[in-house]
C-alpha cells in the first residue's frame, strides 16, 4: 500500500520557518522525482518545487525562488522542504507528490501518488 505522509505544518508569523517532511512508503522511494504542491483556499493546486530521483537537480516556480529549500533521503524514504522568510500568501495545504519519470515536472497530472497534505498558516 502506497502511503506519503506529509507533517511539519503549523502556524507561523511572517517571516519565520518551517521544515515540512513527507514520508513514503509501498514504493521503490529511489526511483522517483518528488514535488511539492500547494493548494490555498479558492485557488488551483500549484506546483512549488521538485527533485529529481537522487536529489541531483532540483526545480522551483518562480513565486518560491530563494526561499524554499527542497531536499531527500532514499534512505528513509523522505522528502523535506524548508521554508524561510515566510509569507501571508504561502499560507496553503502544502501535498507531496511522486513522479516515476526522470524529468522534474511541474503539472499536477504527471504525479503518480500524493499525499493527503499539511496545512501552512502565515499570520501577518
């Protein structure tokens, strides 16, 4: 049974941090590029950053640049994103997601398993 469990999501004031971590399991974790996606209220889930298979090359939309950290352990199975200098609009449920290609790809659709998501809060 495949299984990412996302947690280190919370309250925040702006300009803080948080490290989010998604927990994989049921999947061969080595193989696949991550993301991270997020989704505010009203809105579109978004893409945020991905990773390649061994953490060689990473990719972030533009909004992220700078200030989100994305990062993985094959050993355990887990994918991390940092978060600095924090804003009122990252304030999102924040999903990890799996790809099994080699290509760090930004579309929703491209993900083949996904977590049930952390809720970030960014009070000003």
């Amino acid at each position: 049974q495949v299984q990412l469990v996302e947690s280190g999501g919370g309250l925040v004031q702006a300009g803080g941090s948080l490290r989010l971590s998604c927990t994989t399991s049921g999947f061969t974790f080595g193989i696949y590029a991550m993301g991270w996606f997020r989704q505010a209220p009203g809105k579109e889930r978004e893409f945020v950053v991905a990773i390649d298979w061994n953490g060689g090359k990473t990719y972030h939309a533009d909004s992220v640049k700078g200030r989100f950290t994305i990062s993985r352990d094959n050993a355990k199975s887990t994918v991390y994103l940092q978060i600095n200098s924090l804003k009122p609009e990252d304030t999102a449920v924040y999903y990890c997601a799996a790809d099994r290609t080699l290509g760090l790809r930004t579309g929703a659709g491209a993900y083949d398993y996904w977590g049930q998501g952390t809720q970030v809060t960014v009070s000003s």
